[in-house]
C-alpha cells in the first residue's frame, strides 16, 4: 500500500514535470497566440459602440493600463478600422479629446497594450512555475518518506 502510494506519488510528479516543461516551451508559442488574437480583434473594434464586447475589452484595457494599440498605437491604422490620424477615443485621457476625437495630435498612451499583456503574463507564469516547484519539493519529501516506511516496515516483519 505504502509502495502504491510512493509510485503513485513518483507519476504524478512526472506529470507536473511534463506539464510545467510543455508550458515553458509554448511560451513564446502563447505570446504569438495573443498578439494575433489581439490584432484580429482590432478590426470589430466600433468607437461608437462602447456596449460591443470587442470594444469594451478594447476600452478597459487601453483605460486601464495606459496603452494603445498591440505594439504600438500605429496598429490602429493597417488595415485597422482607424484611419491616420484617428485613434480610438480611449487611447487619449477623455480631457485630450478633441471633439470628442483622439488623435495622432494629441496626448495618447505611447505604450502598446502587448507589451503590458505580455508582461504580466510572464510575471504570472513565474508565480506559478514558483509555487509548482515548491508543491513538486514537498512531493519529493512524501516520496522519500514513504520509501522509508515501506522498509521500515518490511525489516520489522522480518525481524518478527
Ligand atoms: C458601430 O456602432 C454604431 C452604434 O451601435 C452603429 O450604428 C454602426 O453601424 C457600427 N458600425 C459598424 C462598422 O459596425
Ligand atoms: C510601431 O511598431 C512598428 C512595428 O509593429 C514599428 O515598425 C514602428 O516603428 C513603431 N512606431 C512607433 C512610432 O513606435
Ligand atoms: C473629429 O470629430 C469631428 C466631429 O465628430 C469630425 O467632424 C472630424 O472629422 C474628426 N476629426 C478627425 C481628424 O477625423
């Protein structure tokens, strides 16, 4: 039972292993995933229509975080819904508007929204590679343990 219990325990951590692996490498494969969703999106974005869930997401991330565009704002022109130089009104702070437009004139968020994205993504694939590496270590401990048990337990049969 005890022998059971430390094999299953070895599997598991295998898996966590495999997983956390398979995660790390897709990184870079994820970040590519997002800017393209991002850059797909861009195109139902509708100024005139904050309640569309496109342009709402668009909205509080650009509010949000103070940025613009993916890379940069000028992702709102090709082949965007915007044309040079009209920019969604959230890139501008709503005092920048100028009847009721943001433009390449005014102040706007100089950042990219991919970038924040990106950045917090990764802040987070650490936290959770973190705390998987730690979860993995107490693992190793309860097999190490079990090991020791199921000896332990043998010998004392044999000694009986
Ligand atoms: C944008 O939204 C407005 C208001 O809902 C609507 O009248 C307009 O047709 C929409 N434009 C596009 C291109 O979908
Ligand atoms: C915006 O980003 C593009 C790459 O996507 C780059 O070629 C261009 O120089 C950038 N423009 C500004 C003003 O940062
Ligand atoms: C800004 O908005 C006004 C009124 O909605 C419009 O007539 C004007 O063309 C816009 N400016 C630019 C640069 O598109």
């Amino acid at each position: 039972m005890v022998m059971m219990f430390a094999v299953l325990l070895v599997v598991i951590l295998i898996l966590e292993l495999a997983a956390g692996i398979a995660a790390y490498a897709l990184r870079g494969d994820l970040n590519e995933l997002l800017k393209n969703t991002m850059l797909d999106t861009m195109h139902s974005y509708n100024d005139s229509n904050g309640k569309d869930i496109t342009t709402a997401a668009w909205n509080d991330l650009q509010v949000n975080e103070n940025c613009c565009g993916v890379t940069n704002y000028t992702d709102w022109w090709k082949p965007g819904p915007f044309e040079k130089p009209l920019l969604p009104s959230t890139c501008c702070e709503s005092e920048q508007l100028v009847n009721g437009n943001c433009t390449e004139m005014n102040e706007f968020h100089r950042n990219g929204c991919f970038g924040v994205l990106s950045d917090s993504f990764e802040k987070n694939v650490g936290i959770v590679g973190g705390v998987g590496v730690g979860i993995a270590f107490v693992q190793v401990i309860g097999i190490v343990f079990a090991c020791c048990l199921s000896r332990s337990i043998r010998k004392g049969y044999e000694t009986v």
